[in-house]
C-alpha cells in the first residue's frame, strides 16, 4: 500500500482503548490509548484523531524535530472519554507560546462551550496544575459541518455520529482519491451500523475498534463496543481494501493479540491488529 509520494501517511501513537497499560505482555501492539496521527507530507500539515495518551510521545517525536513543525497542527476528536482526551495536558508542543493548534470540536449535541468546557475541566484545579490558558499555545477551537474541504491541501472529511455512551463520531478523509475512514467507540446495536458502512464505502483503509471477542460482547451491552466480528462485516459490508483493528481490551496482551490476529485474517486477509507506531502510506 506504501507509494513513493503518499498523499497520506497514517502512523498510530495510541491504540490501547480505556486505561493505558504498561507491562511486558503488552510491548507489540503497544500500551498508550487513542491517538492516530494522519500528516500529509507534501504540506507539512498533521491532522491527529484523538487525544489519548499516545499523544505524548507523537508530541516529544515534533518537537525533536526541530524546526520542521507542521504549518497547520488540527486535532479532532471521535469524542471526549478519558482514553481520548487524557493525552492533552502531556503533549509537548501545547506548551509552546503562540503555537497555532486547532480543536475541532463536534459531537455531543454540538453545544460549543460545553465541548469546550469539557477539555478546559479535565485540566481544572483539582484535575492538574497547570491550566489550559497556561499552557501558551494558541488553541483555536474551531466546529464543523458534517462535511469539510480544505481548499489548501485538497483534503476533505466528513464525519458520522454513531452509537456510543454520549455519541462518537467516525471520520471520512479522503484525499487525491486515497480514503481512509475511522470508526472508534462504536457499538452496533443490534445489527451492524449501514450508516458507517456508507461512510466506509471502497476505503483504502478502514480503522475499526475491536474491543471485544462476540463471547466477551455478552453482558456488555450499552457499553459502546465492538466485536473482531463486527468490524470484519464492517470492512467486508463497505468493500474495504484493508481492515486496522484498534482500541485494545486493557486485558488483552500481545499473545492474545497476536492469535487474534491470525484467527481474523482467515476470514479478511487484508487485516491487521494495529502496533503503537505502526505506519501506513496511502
Ligand atoms: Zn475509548
Ligand atoms: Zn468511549
């Protein structure tokens, strides 16, 4: 899937879901929770997807390279739980005076301040000492419609509600005809999601959480959750040409991951389990 000029490079920084874990069962796939990185490399622009504590180490690999910060740094979000969000207050270049950072900020029922409300809390007085108008980047919070076209890079995204405990989105980024389409926190209830489907309609990639084995789905309805299974009928569903599976159960380690993984390319070979620092080129 790599070409000699992507138009997208998509690397994952976080693809834990719910608490970060860190142990020596857990070094492949990775301990850091939600964060995907999508830079477009002929701008020099970085769009990220999510805040979750991946985002540290994304944060410490900019700003070790020097001079060579993205013009346009946006980070969007799928929605505000913890494992999405917490990475914020520990991202490095959020600390540099003036730096321009764009938050896009969608979701819940769209009332603006309280999304705003919601990163400006996590860093309240009882939360964490320094506050997010402390920090001296400039955060420019900016909404969007369902659908954006970015004029400068060609880049456009739209983006879907689905069913998870206060709303989620998934995002569609298309650009020189490339597709990739992200699907986290999302639970198909009962039946598979034709929504998404449409939305991951021929995508070059489709990142889908896995969450949970079916068996483990059992009891865990309303938790916003989804099985391997599901996101295989996902891909398969949208004709997909290759399936990421993220957001890892905290209790899954790399051997069950890595059985995971094999059992799951029996059934869609073009499918991986996503690895903390794992890269694809579109
Ligand atoms: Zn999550
Ligand atoms: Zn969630």
């Amino acid at each position: 899937m790599s070409s000699s000029n992507p138009s997208m490079v998509v690397k994952f920084y976080g693809t834990r879901g719910s608490i970060p874990v860190c142990s020596m069962d857990f070094l492949e796939f990775g301990g850091n929770t939600s964060c995907i990185a999508i830079n477009l490399p002929d701008k020099n622009v970085l769009n990220i997807i999510d805040a979750g504590s991946g985002i540290r180490t994304l944060g410490q690999e900019l700003m070790q390279s020097g001079s060579k910060l993205p013009e346009e740094m946006t980070i969007g979000f799928t929605h505000f739980h913890w494992d999405h969000i917490q990475g914020l207050p520990f991202f490095p270049p959020a600390y540099m005076k003036n730096l321009k950072i764009n938050l896009l900020m969608m979701g819940r029922d769209s009332d603006f301040d309280k999304l705003k409300k919601i990163l400006f809390d996590q860093m309240g007085g009882d939360f964490f000492p320094i506050s997010m108008d402390e920090m001296g980047a400039n955060f420019n919070f900016v909404s969007m419609k369902h659908k954006v076209t970015q004029n400068s890079t060609g880049m456009s995204v739209t983006a879907r509600l689905h069913s998870h405990p206060g709303g989620a989105l998934s995002y569609r980024i298309e650009r020189n005809g490339k597709v990739v389409v992200i699907s986290t926190d999302i639970e198909h209830n009962p039946t598979i999601d034709q929504k998404i489907v449409d939305l991951a309609r021929n995508a070059d990639l489709l990142i889908h959480e896995a969450q949970y084995t079916t068996e483990e789905m059992v009891g865990k309805e309303g938790w916003g959750h989804s099985s391997y299974q599901q996101a295989i009928q996902v891909a398969q569903m949208s004709n997909a040409k290759k399936l990421i599976m993220t957001h890892h159960d905290p209790n899954h380690n790399d051997n069950f991951l890595t059985k995971m993984e094999t059992k799951c390319q029996k059934e869609f070979p073009n499918c991986l389990l996503a690895r903390e620092g794992m890269v694809i080129e579109l």
